[in-house]
C-alpha cells in the first residue's frame, strides 16, 4: 500500500510575475504584427491553469494522469504542473453527532443509544483512495462501532453490594469512552482518520422497556435504603441492650427482651411516625 507523500511545488508568485510578462509580450508581438510572439500568450494561458490556492488547515492531492504524484499541506498560493489534476480534502477537525440506533445490551435490554465523534483526516492517500467516500465511511463505522460497544457492556448493575462491580454504560462513563476511541480507532486507521473523541452523547432504555426499568431502578433503591436501614437498627439494639445490661438500670428475662427488640426494631424500621402506647399494667397483662 502506498502512503502519503509530501510534496514542494512552486511559489505561485514568482510564476505569476512570469506569466504577466508572457502575455505582455504576446500583446507586443500582436500589436507590431510579430506573428511568432503569439506563442508567448499561448505559453501564458497554458501557465494560469497551473495555479491554485491552499487555504489554511486544508490539504491538495495532486494526480498524474491517474497517477499519485503527492501531497501539498503548506498553505499559500502556488503553482504546479497544469496537467495535475487537484483534490481537496480538509485537515480540520470535525465533529460527527450519529442517530440514535437501538441495539440491545449485553443482557439483551433493548437500549437507544448515540455517539459523539470528533475526527480529523491525518492520511490523506487513504483517505482519498483507500476508501470510496472517507465522510461516508465515518458514519457508517461510527454507527458499526457503537452498536458493538453496545452488546460488550449492560446497561446498569443493579447489584446492591458494589463487590465486583462491573463496567456499565450508564456508569463508567470513562472506560467506555476509552473502549469506544479504541474501536473506532481500530476501524478508521484504513482510511487515514485520526480519532480526537469519542463518547456516548444519548443512551437510555428503549420505550417499550422504559417504564419497567425505572420500576425495578426504584424497587432496588428502596431494598438498598431498607438494607441500610435495618443494619441501623440492629446495632442501635444491641447498643441498647449492651448499655442496659452494663449499667444494671434494669434486669429483663429472654421474654422481655424479645418484646424490646420487636418494639425498637418496629419504631426504627418504620416507614412512618410510631404512635406511643402507655402501658398500665405489666409486660404479663
């Protein structure tokens, strides 16, 4: 495979001043009837179609009859063989939003989701002939590589212990990242693309799953909080008995004990305001 070649052509100035001074000749040899000096203007009108501008932050790649003569990257006016054949393609960095694609995770949730790209064309041999059309190709393997990366990862870990977490779309915002600057990388090398970023710039639920998932999101919230919760009060109780039994304000059988507990545990773990009963009488009665 051939790669990219950087080429020097000439300043396009000097040629300028040059061609000026054929034409001018040529308009001398018409106006005292020099019929040989007409090729002066034919040499002139030849000159002017081998000039060409690069603008900054662009590139031109010059053919030859069909062939790769090279590339020019230096921005300016220049001139060159009027027989090359020009092609632009720009160094700046563009920016690429896919559409939302929906793709199942790795647990086979269907999910929306999109990328964000930012590009720029570092090889321009390849991108100009190694691919049909580079713009096109980044769209299309955009879309490949995040319908991919997709399937690799679950959306959200719904464990509540946090021991072996596993990375998630939802969650690990920087392992994805990286896993999909790898892929893409990966993919658009043969077309001399440089990948600057990318990220996930939309991802949520697919609408037919969505209600549920935000259900059972819900329901794992609560059962972590209630977890938390009951831990809570199973210490303060044993606190409590602990100090009781220490301090020897009061002596209480298993029974007694039992019904203190299940009387804390019910006030601590409630969800709503407990109504105090005044007792008259004795635990017995």
């Amino acid at each position: 495979m051939k790669e990219e070649k950087i080429i020097k052509v000439f300043n396009g100035y000097l040629i300028l001043v040059v061609t000026i001074l054929l034409l001018i000749l040529g308009i001398y040899g018409i106006v005292n009837e020099q019929i040989w000096l007409l090729a002066s203007i034919i040499l002139g009108v030849f000159l002017i179609k081998g000039f060409f501008l690069v603008n900054p932050n662009t590139s031109k790649v010059l053919l030859l009859f069909g062939k790769y003569v090279g590339t020019i990257k230096e921005n300016g006016f220049f001139w060159a063989n009027p027989f090359y054949t020009h092609k632009s393609i720009s160094l700046r960095a563009s920016n690429f939003d896919s559409e939302r694609v929906k793709v199942n995770d790795k647990l086979g949730n269907p999910i929306m989701i999109s990328t964000i790209l930012v590009w720029k064309v570092k090889n321009t041999y390849k991108a100009a002939f190694d691919v049909d059309n580079y713009e096109n190709f980044v769209r299309v393997q955009s879309d490949a590589a995040v319908r991919k990366l997709a399937s690799l990862y679950p959306y959200d870990n719904f464990e509540d212990d946090g021991k072996d977490e596993e990375i998630t779309l939802r969650a690990s915002v920087n392992e994805v990242s990286h896993a999909l600057e790898k892929e893409l990388s990966e993919r658009l090398t043969m077309a001399g693309i440089e990948v600057l970023e990318a990220r996930i710039g939309y991802l949520a639920y697919a609408q037919e799953i969505a209600s549920a998932m935000l259900k059972r999101q819900q329901a794992t919230a609560i059962i972590a909080a209630r977890h938390k919760i009951v831990e809570g009060a199973v210490s303060m109780v044993e606190m409590a008995l602990d100090k009781l039994s220490k301090k020897n304000i009061v002596e209480l059988d298993e029974e007694r004990k039992a019904a203190m507990v299940s009387n804390l545990m019910v006030i601590l773990c409630s969800d709503k305001d407990a109504t105090p009963v005044v007792n008259a009488g004795t635990l017995s009665h």
